[in-house]
C-alpha cells in the first residue's frame, strides 16, 4: 500500500489553481469517471475536464467507486476518500459512488441521491440503449468479471451474467438520468468497455455528447469520440479507427520527410524498450531488441529455435493471444471473439506443418483468464511438433524477432512493432492503427483464412510480404503514439512519475511556479474540440510545412 | 547443413544504431559499454564487470575484427553476494512477495547450495561450469572455463554467439541443492578471446577455489565438472582425497594458511581412509552414464579414470568407498590428456 504525504498539500494548491484557471461554472456539466484506483487516471481525467472548462463553462459531475467484482478481480487499493478529495480540489461540485448506488438500487434500498438535480436513488425511467447494445455490454463484462473468453450455460456463468444485467440496468438508468436531464458538455471516461464505464458512453453518444478518454500512458493523451463523426450500428471504436486513419494520411505520412528523423529516433529508442507503450514487458533487459541485420538474426534463430524445438530452416508464424476476456466486442473482429479466433488458429496450424507455429500466451493472461484457456489449448496440441505453445514472457524480444516471419493478431500493439521491423503482420480486425496502412487486416472468417494461406505460400516462395513503404509508415505510427498523439503536461507529468509523493510535489511545483499560458494541455484541447479531431495532438498539424517544421523544432537546418 | 530461413523484408537496423568496434584478437572484454558485445539477451551491461544475467537462459553476442582465424575463448564467471541479492528478489518476484528495501533486506543462506551453467557457443555445447559460493568466501567465488572456437564455425559476420543456461539434463545428484533459476545473478567477469597458438586443455569446475593450481572438488556440492580439450580426445582424470579440510581449506584463507598445515590441523578431525576405492560416475549432458565403476587407488594415494574422447563436457561424481558406503570426501582434481 503506497502512503501519500504530499497529497492534501497537493489538493489544496490545486484547489486554488484550477478556481483561477476555468470559466465560471453555469447549468450546463461535465460527467467524469472517477473509477480506476490509480490517481493518475483520475488525475488525467479530471485535467483534461478542467481544460475544456476553459472554453466550455460547466459543472464537474464525478461518478466513481468500485464493486466487489472489481476490488477482487483488478483492484488491490482503490480509496474512494482520495478520489473524492482530488475531485474536490479540481472543482467537482460532487463525486458519488455509482457502484454503490447501483447495488442500493439493485437491492430496492437506495435512498434519495441528488445529483446534478437529478434524484438517482429515486425512481428512473429504463434506458433506451438498443437491447443488442446492451446485451454486448453485459456479456462483455461478465466475461470480464468471470475472466473467460466466452459464457457458458453453467449455472456459475448464468448467475453471474443475472447479476451483471441486474447491475448494468441500474447502470444505464443512472447515466441516461444524468445525460437526459442535464446539459452536458462532454464526458471524459478512461475507458469505454464494460458497464461501468461503457454504458455512461453508450448514453453519452447516443444523445450527441462528445466523449474524450484520457489513455493510461505517457502525458496526456487522450482519444475522442464526436457523435457526429461516428457510422452508426459499428462498435465503439470503429469510428475512431476510420479517422485516424484518415488523420494519418492527411498530416503524418504526408510530411514524412519531415519526420525522417524524428521516426528513426524513435524506432531506436522503441528498441531498447525507452518509453511507450511497453506496458505488458515494462522496463525489463529481456524487452529489448539488440538485433540489427539477418545474419545476427539468423544466429539468434539458430539458438533460439534449438531451445524451443523448433525448425529455424521454415518460416515461423507467431500467433499472439490476447488477454482473453478484455474488451470484447468494442471494434471490428473477423471471429466471434478473441477466444475463438485463437482456437482457430490453433485447429488451422494443426494441418499445416510447411511452416513452424508458435502460440504465445499473452503475458498478463491471470488477470484476464480464469478458465486456463491458454493451457487447455495447449495441451490438446501437444502431439504436433511444429506447433509450439510458450509463455510469452519465456521468450526474450531477440528470440521472438529472430523467430517470427510472420505476426498474427486480432488488434495487438505487435502489429505495429514488427512491421517496424521489416516483419509482416495480419490482423483478424480493427485496432487504433490498422487503417495506417502498415498491416494487412481482414474482417470476415473467409477472408482471413484466404489470406492467411497466402501469407503462407508467399512466404514459403521468398517473397516479399511488406514493403519498405509499409515499414516506414509502422514506424511513423510508433513515432506517432509516442511522440505525436502524446502531449507532454505539467499538469500531468509523465505516467513513469508513478503516483507517489514525487507526483504530487511535482504537481504543486508547477501549479505553484509556472504560469499557464499556452500550457500544452490547454492547446492540445482547446484545439481538439474546436476541430472535432480524433485526439489530441502535440503540435497543430494543419499549418503549413514551415509552421509544423516551427513546433516540431526538429534537429537540422532551418 | 540447410540455411537458416531468411526473411527478406527485414528492416531491423536504424539510423541511430552507432557503429560496432568488433574486438580485435587476442582481445579482452571486461565491461559491459564495450562496443563488441553487440546482443545481450536475458543479461544486464554491467558497468564495472561485463555482464550480469537476469534470465534463465542469456546470449552475449560478440563481433570479432578477423572471422577469418579460429579462438580460444575463456570465461571468468562469478557468484557473488551480489548474485546472492538479485536471486532472492528474483526469487521473490516469482513468489509474488514484497521486495523488501535495502535496509530490510536479508540475503538467503546459500552456504549449502549451488549453480549449474552449460555454455554454449555458435548453437553448441561448450564446457560446463560450478559456482558454489560459500560464507568464507569473502563474498566471491570465480570459475573459469575455455574452449576452442574453429574458423569454420565463425561465419564472415564475425558475431559468436556465447550461450549460458541451465544444463537441461543434469544428473539428479548434480541437481540436489542447486538454487532454482540457477543463472540468475551470476557475473560474466570477463572473457579474453585469444588465437589457438596453444590448444585449450581439458579443465575442470568444481565450483569452488583450486589449492596451489589444484582444483579443489569439496565434498559440497559433492560432484565437479569436467570440460574436454579443444583436441577432443580422452580425458585423464586424477582425483585424490584430500585428507582433511572441510571449508576451512577451500577459502582465501587457505591460500594464506598453507594447506599442508591445515591438513595437518585437522587431519586427526577428518581422517580419509587412503586405501579404499572410489565410485564413479561420470554423467554426459544428455545424460547419459558414461561411467559408473568402482576406481581402486593407487600407491600415491590416486584414484585415474578417462572420459571418453567426444563426450563434450561431463558431470563427474566420485565418492570414496569408506567402510563399504560411498562418502563424499573432498578431492583434489587434476586432467591431462589420455593415452590412446
């Protein structure tokens, strides 16, 4: 348990900040989520609230706690005192227990609950969230809360879908009462899954609020979803998919020239693993990639495949797991879930032994599988020698570059880190980048199999499966995540600050010692909302080359 | 042999990758910022020495200037307190147990306990080494081990590929006591790469330090390694009980404090019956057993026996035949070619 001494301080030189750095409120309100246990999430949340405050005038509404699902499942320390403290000190007028008022009100003993004028411990009309939407949420997150890959009709996964539903109505009558009633400028969620916080943005869309979620990495970046942006009937991130990959045609390939450097740098330091995203190998010798040309490749693999039993003369295809139960259903898949997709793999390998399979686990499956999925699987393989299945972490980032010809996923960050490196990658649906032109991606069980058998018999005649221009567009994606899309804010500070006192002094220092104007943050949203962009950015990407080459300060002549 | 696949839209190179000093023969590589260890995989660059692992298994990649020549490579490993330390929070991550901060933190008794490493190089089995850290060790015990490299096994790349894990088909007697995730912690010191103008002999790993130029095979951890020759030939083994000892001899100490006198200390202690045979066993890293045979002792008081030519490095066991029950004794251990 981490002790903060440094915090109350902290809230009270915020308090004071953000009541001369926002307009003054009026009716209309902004919905935040409060719900993870990490400060630094809320606190990214409730910044970016702040920063549309001075624009829009409004209210901050918080919702947040945590329920026994949760606090069992994912949380070790959520303290629901210090996210209503830090909410207080950021302006909220009130920070409520959702969880709790959602069990009361499961149970038939809420107790009158005003918020934002509205009474949610009173009677609520049902939500009008299209059932299929509903029933998506609810079993996504019930698979979640069970942690496996799909239901069952075992009693244990019925009762525990009966009292997800039960929840997920009050859920969805709450937040359509809130978002219904009420004026609402934005709400700003960390996530979009899962009922918690999945259906305040089914709400929030459905009545044209805008919702921006704040991501739990680097300073401040954050993804937005503009109703008016979004194809209807398409899961939650689909639309988000299209626009990036329009918005990185438009500004980041466009002026690549530009980044030449800026993305080489980059791709070096994505190599030893220097910052992000590198949340599931975090900081670890084994993380980085040392190899540099095929015949120090071709050495690691001769090793590497030895140790594994694998036969370095054939292309291996490594196919990565996902965390089974996360996050099911919010894009396009080309299966019916994540689980099925890997089970099919597996079938498909079976018969094709013209290349090496390696299956690997993902590498914090226990906190999303319950049901040993992954070994299962393995274990009714195990009679086939050219199908491997391994721990990922059991595999140094060298053995898995030296090994792998050919990536396969559904929506992985490993279908942008090895087409980065000349390795070609197919995805099995939609992720943030996958209209970035750098993979190939199907979106129907047929067309992945078609294609998979080509990737195949390409590479078993030595041909080519990505070209240079999809490695440069991999890294200028890499380059974009970590530098681009990413704003750099002392309101924030660094996500490697960690949450501890260190955060919070150093909070206070600049709250205390720097004057905001043109404070990133600040632009990076200003600008986002005026644009209806797709996230924040860094710099203004519609200037001029002159004017991007201005704020991206790049090294070289003028 | 068949080639290794070739992936031909490989782009692992960037810009910003410097360029690599490959190391000029005879060369010495003792830090971890040296240019020529171009791949460390499942290791830590350590700033004084060259190389801490940190993983069950670990590659250190090295370019030479002249693939063209054959090497003689020697390894200086270490097991240190240090070791000590990044093993038990190792130990303790796995366990999912707090790390407790420095002040807090009490190192594990590893006194009784040791670890095994098989090296590899360019994909082969190479020597074996022991590292038994004991409490009057002045917190370091250092092997050595060598073999030969051959041009034909050095491609024009000029990168050798030094593997270090756990051998996977230790004798069971070979693995009692031995820490879990064995590598983990220990210090690659150093390794000299020098031209085959003298071919490497055979050499042995007991885990623990030589007395005057003999290696010293303590009756804990009870068995010792034998590398073969960069020839490949037969192995002579001569083992002969030293007659008294225990810990006392095997330390720095002992090297200030003449063994003989030690010896004469506790002879009257630790008394070896000098005429009875020794059993032993001498394990491959298939495991296979190569010999297993009672070895009579000699009018000198030595108990010879050969490792077969191509056995590649072997787990050796001897124990001294007293009163009709194999003992473990410590031996004095010395190799030399065999005839025939």
């Amino acid at each position: 348990m981490r002790e903060l001494t440094d915090f109350t301080p902290f809230c009270e030189t915020a308090s004071a900040f953000w009541r001369v750095n926002v307009l003054p409120a009026n009716e209309r309100i902004i919905l935040v989520e409060a719900m993870s246990q990490d400060l630094r999430v809320t606190l990214r949340n409730l910044t970016l609230a702040n920063a549309l405050r001075r624009i829009e005038p409004a209210r901050l509404v918080v919702y947040s706690g945590a329920d026994e699902d949760w606090n069992q499942i994912v949380w070790t320390y959520f303290n629901l005192e210090e996210i209503r403290q830090m909410a207080a000190a950021y302006g909220a007028e009130v920070a409520f227990d959702a969880h709790e008022l959602v069990d009361h009100r499961v149970q038939g003993t809420a107790e009158e609950l005003v918020v934002a004028g509205v009474d949610l411990g009173g009677e609520l009309p049902d939500s009008k969230i299209p059932g299929e939407s509903f029933d998506q949420i609810v079993y996504a997150t019930t698979c979640r809360m069970a942690r496996v890959a799909r239901l069952e009709e075992t009693p244990v996964h019925q009762a525990k879908k009966k009292q997800v539903e039960a929840r997920s109505r009050e859920f969805a009558r709450i937040y359509e009462a809130l978002i219904e009633q009420n004026d609402v400028v934005a709400l700003v969620s960390s996530h979009v899954d899962y009922n918690n916080f999945g259906l305040a943005v089914e709400a929030a869309l459905r009545q044209d609020v805008p919702v921006l979620f704040p991501q739990s990495t680097g300073g401040l970046k954050a993804y937005a979803l503009f109703p008016e942006k979004l194809p209807a009937g398409m899961p939650v991130r689909a639309g988000l998919t299209d626009q990036i990959g329009e918005f990185f045609e438009d500004h980041i390939w466009a002026n690549r020239e530009l980044l030449e450097r800026s993305r080489e740098l980059t791709m070096w330091r994505a190599k030893a693993t220097l910052g992000r995203p590198a949340w599931w190998r975090a900081g670890k010798s084994y993380s980085s990639v040392d190899l540099r040309g095929t015949d120090d490749r071709s050495v690691v693999r001769t090793y590497a495949a030895r140790r594994i039993g694998l036969d370095a003369t054939k292309p291996v295809v490594t196919v990565f797991n996902h965390a089974v139960s996360d996050a099911l259903g919010t894009n396009v898949e080309a299966f019916a879930d994540l689980g099925e997709w890997f089970e099919k793999m597996a079938e498909f390998a079976a018969s094709h032994d013209e290349v090496n399979w390696l299956f690997l686990d993902h590498p914090h499956q226990p906190l999303y599988d319950a049901s040993d999925f992954f070994d299962r699987l393995a274990a009714d393989h195990t009679d086939s020698g050219h199908l491997k299945f391994m721990r990922s972490m059991d595999l140094s980032k060298n053995f898995l570059t030296a090994l792998t010809d050919l990536v396969l996923t559904v929506r992985g960050s490993v279908s942008n880190e090895y087409p980065a490196l000349g390795i070609p990658a197919l995805q099995s649906g939609w992720s943030e980048w996958s209209k970035c032109g750098f993979t190939d991606v199907a979106e129907t069980p047929e067309d992945y199999y078609r294609m998979l058998r080509e990737h195949i018999d390409s590479l078993l005649a030595g041909e080519v499966l990505i070209t240079p221009e999809q490695v440069e567009r991999a890294r200028l994606w890499a380059w974009f995540y970590r530098s681009g899309s990413d704003v750099p804010s002392g309101l924030v500070q660094q996500w490697q600050v960690g949450e501890g006192d260190e955060l919070f002094e150093l909070l206070t220092i600049n709250m205390l010692q720097t004057e905001v104007d043109a404070e990133p943050a600040f632009a990076a949203v200003r600008r986002l909302w005026r644009r209806r962009d797709p996230f924040l950015t860094r710099i203004d990407w519609r200037q001029d080359r002159e004017g991007i080459a201005d704020q991206l300060a790049p090294v070289g002549a003028l | 042999m068949t080639a290794n696949f070739r992936l031909p839209s490989l782009q692992l190179g960037t810009s910003f990758d410097g360029p690599i000093l490959p190391l000029e023969v005879p060369g010495i590589l003792g830090k971890g910022s040296a240019s020529a260890l171009c791949i460390l995989d499942g290791a830590n660059r350590a700033p004084h020495r060259l190389s801490r692992l940190v993983r069950a298994v670990a590659l250190l990649g090295i370019k030479l200037a002249d693939p063209s020549a054959g090497v003689r490579i020697t390894m200086r490993l270490l097991a240190d307190d240090l070791a000590t330390s990044m093993w038990d929070r190792h130990m303790l991550r796995l366990r999912g147990e707090p790390i407790p901060e420095d002040e807090e933190y009490v190192p594990s008794d590893v006194s009784t306990r040791h670890r095994m490493v098989e090296v590899t190089a360019q994909g082969r089995s190479r020597a074996l080494a022991v590292l038994a850290l004991r409490n009057n060790d002045d917190g370091t015990v250092r092997q050595h081990v060598s073999f030969e490299l051959g041009a034909d096994e050095i491609d024009e790349s000029g990168l050798v590929m030094i593997g270090l894990e756990s051998p996977a088909k230790a004798p069971g007697w070979a693995r009692a006591n031995e820490l879990e995730d064995p590598l983990v912690g220990i210090c690659v010191a150093r390794i000299m790469i020098d031209p085959i103008d003298e071919r490497v002999p055979a050499g042995v790993s007991t885990g623990r330090p030589g007395v005057e130029q003999t290696p010293i095979a303590a009756a804990n951890p009870g068995f010792f390694v034998v590398n073969p020759s960069g020839e490949g030939g037969p192995t002579s083994v001569r083992i002969a009980a030293r007659g008294a000892g225990g810990e006392r001899l095997l330390g720095r100490r002992a090297k200030v404090k003449h063994p003989v006198r030690a010896t004469r200390d506790f002879y009257q202690d630790r008394r070896v019956e000098t005429s009875a045979p020794a059993v032993v066993e001498v394990v491959d890293l298939e495991g296979n057993t190569l010999l297993e045979r009672e070895v009579p002792e000699d009018e000198n008081g030595r108990h010879v026996f050969a490792v077969p030519g191509g056995a590649g490095p072997v787990f050796v066991r001897a124990r001294k035949l007293l009163g009709g029950q194999p003992r473990h004794v410590n031996w004095g251990v010395k190799t030399r070619p065999a005839s025939g």
